[in-house]
C-alpha cells in the first residue's frame, strides 16, 4: 500500500523508513471519518455478538472502527464483515485464536492483547494489504510459524509478554520495521533463520527498532542474518536500525565481538542496554570491566570467545549417525552432527571461536589421534587446527581443507601426504617439523612453498624429485623465515641437489612426453576402430549367443523380404522359395502368406516373430520411395534387425538382387553383414547362392509348409520340383 509521506520525512536519510514509520493513523486518515461500531453480546458466553450503528451511516462509504475492551467476547461479531473496518481494539477478552479477519481488506489496526491466544499462522493475515499495526502482547503465544508478515506491510507488531521458546528472524527483519516489540518473554528465545535470510541479499537495509529487554536469548538477531558479509559492513545494511536487549549486563563472547569492532556509537545502537547494565558479566577475564573500556581496548577484544566444544543444544555424546570419511561430507547438513570432535570419534579437541583474529581454533594435542578429526564446528572464520603430538602417519583428505588457514602436525611422524593437500589453497602455515616422508604429492605445487615447514628432516634426492626443487625456488619474494627442505642423506638443501645433479631432466621428460603420446594414440586408434567396426562387433557377440527364444515346431523358418512391386525379384522369390521349401523348410512370403483381416503392419510384426531366419532380397530403390510399400520394405530390416540383436533370430542373410550394393538405409549395418558373410550378390559366380543359404541355414524346425489356416501344404513342393534345377 502507497502513503502519504510526511514532510519531515523528505530530509531524512532513511525516507523510506521514515514515510512508513512516522505517519500516524490521524494523518492517514486526515479527511476520512471514522465512526465507531458499538457490540451487542447476545449471549454469555461470548460467542454471539452483533455490531451495530446507531446513526445508521452508509456502510458502503462509511470507515468505522470497534472497541470492546474487558470484555468476555471469544470470537467476531457475526455481522462484522458487512462494515468497512479499519481499526479493532479487543483488548482484554477471551479469544483463543486470531480468527478469520480476511473480510476486512482495509483493516489498518488490530489489537488483541491480553486474550489467550495460543498461536498464530502464516494465513492469518493474508489478503490484508494495508494493515499496518499488530497488537498480540500479554497472551499466551508460544509459536509463530515462520514469514507472519509475508503477504502484507506491518510496521508496528507488539508480541511482549508471551511464552516464545523460539522465533524466526523472517517475522521480525523486514527492510522496513518500524517497532516490532518481544520484550519480558517468559521463556528462553531461540532465535532461529529456517530461510536463511541474510543482510545484502534478503534484507537490504533494516531500519526501526525492535525491542527484546528483559529476554533471555540464543544469538543477538543481527549477527544471524550477516554470515555472507565482513561485520565491518553490518553498518551498511543496518545504519537505520536499533536493537534493545536491556535486561542484564553483557555477555563477552565472540558473538559480542562481532559487533564491538563497529564504532561505538553503531554497537550500541545494534545492542542497547541500559547505563548501569553496560559492563561485561562473562568471561572472567573481563568481569564487571565496562562496555566501553572494553570496545576502545583492542586487546581485551582477544579476550573475547567462545567454547565450541559442546554446541547448545547438543551432548557430548551425541551419535552422528551422517557422518562419512573423507572429502564427501557435506559440512552443512546441520546441528550437533559438527560438534567439536570428542573421543568418540577418535580424536577429542577444543574448539575455541576467536573473532578478533578472525579465526576457528580446533586444538587436537596430546590426544593420541592417528587422523584428522572427520569433522568441525561450522565457522565463517578460517580454521587453525593444532595436531600436536599425535600419531598420525597418514594426512588424508577432509571436506573442511578450503578452511584451513593454519595446520600444526609437530610430533607427528607423518609418512604421507594425499593430493588432496593441494585445496588447503588458504592455508597460510603447515607445520610438518618431524615428518618422515619419502616423497611428497604433486597436487603441493597448487600452494605456495613459504607455507611449509619442513624442519631439519628432509626427503631423499632423486631425479624424480626435481620437480619439488624447482617448486621450492619460486617462493615470494618477500619470504621471511622460510624452511628450506633438505636431502634425506646430506646436509644440503634439494635446491642446491638439482644444481649439482646428473640427472638428464631433458631426456627423461621426453621420454615421458613420447611415452604418453604413444599411449594417447594408441587408445584414440583403438576406440576409432571400435566405433567403426561397431555393427561388426556387436554381430559377433550375438553369433557367439545362444538364441533366446526356443522355436516351437509351428513356427516358420524362413521370412523373405523383398520388393513385391518388381516383378523380376517377385519371379526370383518364388524360385528361392520352392527351393526351401523343397528342402523342408518352411517359408512366409507376404503376398501368399498373409493373415487375412490383419493390417500389413500387423502381419510384418507377426510373422517376423515367429521366424527363425530372414532373407531380405535388397533391389534397387527398394527403400528410397516415400510411399507405404517402401515404409513397409524399412520396418521389415528394422525389426529383423532388432530381434537379432536381441537374440530371438537365428540369423539374417542379405541377398542383393540387382548388384546395387548396399544401400542408403541402414547403410552400415549392411556393410556389417557382408563382411561378416552374411550378405552375398546374386551376380557373385564364386559362390553359389542355395549352398550359402544351406550353409547359412541349419536344420529346418519341420518338415512340411505351415499355411496361416493351420493347414500342412505338401502339394505346392512337388509343383516346384520342375523349376528348381539343383
């Protein structure tokens, strides 16, 4: 909803805060009367009320207002919705719940404090564009579900004096909250962000107050929503804000250290308490010191931390059924599953967060660990980890290796490296004083050779080492105290070992080069024969199957497929089927042999299945026209194709009639078949076209022609004897 902005406003920083925070109900509604609606209970329990209005004024054009206070009412009147209704004062009745007020789309003001209200949902205020206040203080709320506000524009919401256990900062950070008031909550407040709202992004600038004196909270809500920015920058996004948190003395820990770097006036603008409250009660370092010695003091801010060990909320004990070893763990899956590492997990630690150095302090020492801890405390910080006087030999990958910013495994004799090492890559310092490695991995040359140290102990000088000389030379510039990395057997350093060494590094590189070269090659050679010789392969890995499908002996051995409209291949078909069929073998020619009432794609797709072998006489323009035989000539090859493959034909055999080669269509597959002596030319005289259908054929599955009616045909055998000259 858009308002008239109040001209003081027009000078002010934050207008847009200020237009939507300053201007009052009389001045919003400056030329509009507001008539007020007088309640009729019409029974005693509060259930049944009416409202009416004495003058009678146009309800139509007519703004009106109602309030019954310190009554006994439990739910609206029942003719509420037929009034324009702009403002609601209940305060002091029995409603147990908020109730449907979707009727009243220009309701500005609802006051429902001291009722018995119990929870509030996200529907509650739908549709309800210009209401600006909320009054649900003194009930009895102990849940809000989450984006309360979601759908319209409150300014002003006063929930004081309730029961919250916790609340979500997407019902309270808004870009525009004038007063939002949780003060003298009876309970502990969780603050949590289940929509992980963040200053810069969600939020992009916060402006009014909110107000939690008297509270016992989990995290100040502000520094909640700045995990993407630097606190430095938390001014940016809050400069027109306040937070209240009077109650009791500060707590000095590193959340507070997070605001106290702002300026003075800033932090306490972001965490107000009273004057005789502003002095740290906790730790004890800086008991009873006052706020402000403690902000100019920039070495109490050190001081400042907090024990991660046992996160609030989680045990000791805690089992962390999630949890995986190695790089795979996502460190955000939530909760107590990053605890700070105990001796259930082999390796107990401190966990200590330091604001002031910016940093996550893990410190594992003198625990007998043989390994890194599998997991950590999650932390915007960098992470110093400190392994003293373990027993780790072997340094394996972590999900948390982007972090790192100091790693110390001093008294640890650690004997291998993976290259996983190489994404510590904002590690600033890695202390492996007594290692015992022989070799170190390649991923290392990712980092800067000023971080290691390696101590007095070194690796042995090889010609395969040269690589970890040359990485050791191009250190900055501007190293200091820079531990140089010795040869295992001499006092020298292996920078001066590849001065000094014969190693033939010129050779030996391209050998490796050609090596692999020729490997590269090689593989590239073999897969291109793979790929061209694909259908050739695959042909013989079914040849050298046994058929899938058991043939029946009511099936038919032979399909031929062929181009019915040519006449010399029709006359060719008939004599290569009296042939078969003068050899026992059975035989389905389309134009004899069709099922009567079946399509002609139906009787393809039939009696293909039931073969056990397909001859396809391939002619000129067989499958080149587009018309509905030739489509039919393509699903024949397809599917006797297909059903080869799969195992459930015996074999295939092409026949090329008019000495045209193989064809477009399904172009390599034919070329496949030939070469694999699947295919012959009738023009071919080296080979005789019956013995290599005999030769490609087995035994026939009956002896005698199947017809579709069922009936045996053994005349038609005898009629083919005189035109077949064996």
């Amino acid at each position: 909803m858009e308002y008239l902005c109040p001209v003081k406003c027009q000078e002010n920083d934050h207008v847009k805060c200020c237009c939507a925070c300053e201007i009052s109900q009389s001045e919003l509604y400056s030329n509009i009367t507001i008539i007020p609606l007088f309640v009729e209970q019409l029974d005693v329990t509060g259930r049944i009320s009416t409202l009416f209005d004495p003058y009678e004024n146009n309800v139509s054009e007519t703004n009106f207002e109602f309030v019954y206070q310190d009554g006994f009412l439990r739910s609206y009147p029942v003719n509420m919705c037929i009034y324009n209704i702009v403002a609601i004062d209940l305060t002091n009745n029995k409603f147990v719940e908020v109730g449907d007020v979707s009727c009243l789309v220009d309701l500005d003001t609802l006051i429902l404090k001291y009722n018995l209200i119990t929870y509030v949902s996200n529907r509650t205020f739908e549709g309800l564009k210009k209401l600006r206040k909320v009054d649900l203080s003194y009930n009895r709320l102990k849940f809000l579900d989450n984006n309360l506000f979601a759908s319209n524009t409150v300014f002003f919401a006063d929930f004081s004096g309730n029961y919250f256990k916790e609340i979500d900062v997407s019902n309270f950070l808004h870009d525009v909250t004038c007063n939002f008031n949780f003060e003298n909550n009876n309970d502990h407040m969780t603050i949590t962000n289940h929509d992980n709202i963040q200053l810069g992004s969600e939020v992009t600038e916060f402006c009014g107050h909110l107000n939690f004196d008297n509270n016992s909270l989990s995290i100040n809500p502000i520094l909640l929503v700045s995990d993407k920015i630097d606190p430095n920058e938390i001014v940016k996004y809050t400069s027109g804000g306040s937070l209240a948190l009077g109650g009791s003395m500060y707590v000095c820990d590193c959340e507070l250290a997070e605001l106290i770097q702002l300026e003075y006036p800033d932090f306490k603008r972001l965490a107000s308490k009273e004057l005789h409250q502003s002095r740290c009660q906790s730790p004890e370092k800086l008991k009873n010191k006052d706020i402000y010695e403690v902000w100019e003091n920039k070495t109490l801010h050190d001081e400042m931390i907090c024990d991660l060990t046992i996160p609030e909320g989680c045990t000791s004990f805690q089992i962390r059924d999630t949890m995986s070893y190695g790089c795979s763990i996502d460190p955000y899956i939530s909760g107590c599953n990053f605890l700070c590492p105990t001796k259930s997990d082999g390796c107990e630690c401190r966990c200590t967060s330091q604001p002031s150095k910016k940093r996550l302090i893990v410190d594992c020492s003198n625990q007998n660990c043989t390994d890194l801890p599998r997991v950590i405390p999650k932390s915007k910080y960098k992470v110093t980890l400190i392994m003293l006087n373990n027993k780790i030999k072997t340094v394996n990958c972590k999900y948390y290796y982007e972090n790192i910013s100091v790693l110390d495994l001093r008294g640890n004799f650690v004997k291998y490296l993976s290259d996983d090492i190489g994404k510590m890559t904002s590690a600033t310092e890695v202390r492996l004083d007594d290692h015992e490695l022989v070799t170190l991995p390649k991923a290392i040359q990712n980092l800067q050779p000023n971080v290691f140290h390696f101590g007095l102990k070194g690796i042995p000088c090889i010609c395969d080492h040269i690589w970890i000389g040359e990485w050791q030379k191009y250190r900055p510039s501007n190293t200091k105290n820079f531990d140089k990395l010795y040869c295992l057997n001499n006092y020298i350093t292996i920078e001066e070992y590849i001065e000094e060494a014969e190693c033939n590094i010129e050779s030996f590189e391209l050998t490796t080069w050609i090596s692999f070269s020729i490997i590269i090659t090689a593989i590239l050679g073999f897969l291109t024969l793979v790929y061209y010789f694909r259908f050739e392969i695959l042909i013989l890995r079914q040849r050298l199957k046994s058929p899938r499908k058991p043939f029946s002996p009511n099936e038919i051995d032979c399909y031929i497929a062929y181009d019915g409209e040519n006449e010399d291949v029709r006359t060719f078909v008939f004599d290569l089927d009296c042939f078969l069929r003068k050899r026992e073998f059975s035989t389905y020619i389309t134009c004899r042999d069709a099922e009567l009432g079946e399509t002609r794609e139906n009787n393809i797709l039939i009696h293909v299945t039931k073969c056990k072998y397909v001859i396809i006489v391939q002619s000129s323009n067989m499958y080149t026209k587009n018309n509905i035989h030739h489509a039919l000539y393509r699903q024949e090859y397809r599917l006797a194709w297909n059903r080869f493959m799969q195992g459930y034909l015996n074999n295939i055999l092409v026949i090329d009639f008019d000495n045209e080669g193989p064809g477009l269509y399904f172009h390599k597959k034919t070329i496949a078949l030939y070469r694999l002596g699947m295919g012959l030319s009738v023009s071919n005289r080296k080979i005789s076209l019956y013995e290599k259908i005999l030769e490609t054929f087995s035994k026939p599955v009956h002896s005698k022609q199947v017809l579709r009616n069922g009936w045996m045909k053994t005349k038609r055998k005898y009629e083919c004897e005189n035109k077949v000259n064996l």
